[in-house]
C-alpha cells in the first residue's frame, strides 16, 4: 500500500480542521481520543480516497461526527447494528466507538470504501465493528437497529433496510428539513414492509437538530 492510500495520509494543502465541540466529551467520554483518531483519519485519508469532501473539513465534528454521535444514545443496549450505505463510516464507526456494547455492522458496497473502513477499524483497535462488502437486498442477516444516513429517499430507503430489521426492531434513518414530507410518501410502503409505528424524532447535537425517522417492525 502506497503513502497515499494510507487511511492518515494528508491530502494536499493546509485545511483547517475543527476541534471537537465541548459536549463531545459527554458522548464519546473515555473513548473521546478514538473519536479524534477517527475525525482525523476522515481529514486526510478520507478526503484523499474521496469519500469526504475538502469542504467538509472544517465542519467534520458538528456536520458529521456530532451529528450522528447524538442519535447513539437511542440504540438499545447491547443491540446488534447495521449502517447500510456507511460510505465513511457515518453513522457506524461513530456509534461503534460511542457504544462499545453494540455490535456495528458496516454495509458498503464499493471496494474503495470498505478498504478505507477496514484500515480504520484496525487503527482503532474496534473489535465490535465489522465491514461487510455487499448491497443491502444481498445481506440476509438481520439486526436489531438498522441505520442509514443520506443515502436515498424514504420509499426505497425502507425497500433496502426494513428487511434487515428483526421482528421488534427498529430502523432509524437519519434524514433532513424533508423528513415529514418523506414520510407522508412513503408511509404506505413501509407499512406494507412490515412498519407498525413511524416517528419523526430529533436530536440536539448543539447545532442543528438532527432528525431521525424511526420505524418499528
């Protein structure tokens, strides 16, 4: 492996990087220096291999990292998680290092990715992650949480992961301003899923909200 594919490679120029907010500490507690490690790995090698724009930089820890850290919390103890769609690991790694309880299974398609999420994982001495390369409609497991964060619309969202929810879970979709509007969409595809309940919830982070639909099976 090159210098350049290194998960802590710097990408070029000198990029202001943001330090975590005071109420990080409240969430990661003693784990607060993995969620650095990993704001960091995102910085240069994630910015690198693309997954993370240089834009984003600046703004990791409330955008992303704080953003999605704050919805830990909701994830039953001990539960069986999978982030489908993870990308660069959000939200997976970041609830993987809040909640070292849960098991976080990060669902990734492209090769790029799970490369990076794996070299991650290993930096961080994660033994409650793991990295599976497949879309979601190929996993035939199914979880207690199922997670997504930006990857499509409600409708087809829930086609992907609400078979992956064991009878009693939930899936939680962290989504935008449109949530609401997304919901009255795609509440008749959900129920036909298996949906018994559909909550619109938010989160504080300090920032901005964060909104989750939370659909029970």
């Amino acid at each position: 492996m090159s210098s350049s594919d290194s998960p802590d490679s710097s990408p070029s120029g000198d990029v202001s990087r943001e330090t975590p907010p005071p109420h990080a500490a409240g969430v990661f507690a003693s784990r607060l220096e993995l969620a650095e490690r990993y704001a960091e790995l995102l910085a240069t090698g994630g910015v690198v291999r693309g997954l993370i724009g240089p834009r984003e930089v600046p703004r990791l820890w409330d955008r992303h990292i704080m953003n999605s850290a704050v919805v830990a919390p909701r994830v039953p103890s001990g539960a069986s998680v999978a982030d489908v769609g993870t990308g660069a690991g959000l939200p997976g790694l970041v609830w993987a290092i809040a909640r070292p309880d849960i098991h976080m299974t990060l669902i990734e398609p492209l090769l790029r990715r799970t490369s990076f999420l794996e070299e991650v994982v290993d930096d961080l001495g994660l033994t409650n992650v793991e990295v599976l390369r497949s879309r979601a409609e190929d996993v035939s497991a199914t979880y207690d949480v199922v997670t997504a964060r930006a990857v499509a619309a409600l409708d087809k969202l829930g086609r992907w992961c609400m078979p992956l929810v064991a009878p009693g879970g939930v899936m939680l979709a962290m989504k935008g301003r449109s949530a609401a509007d997304e919901v009255e969409a795609a509440a008749s595809t959900l129920h036909r899923l298996g949906a018994t309940s559909i909550v619109v919830a938010t989160y504080d982070n300090g920032e901005v909200p964060t909104t989750v639909v939370e659909v029970t099976r």
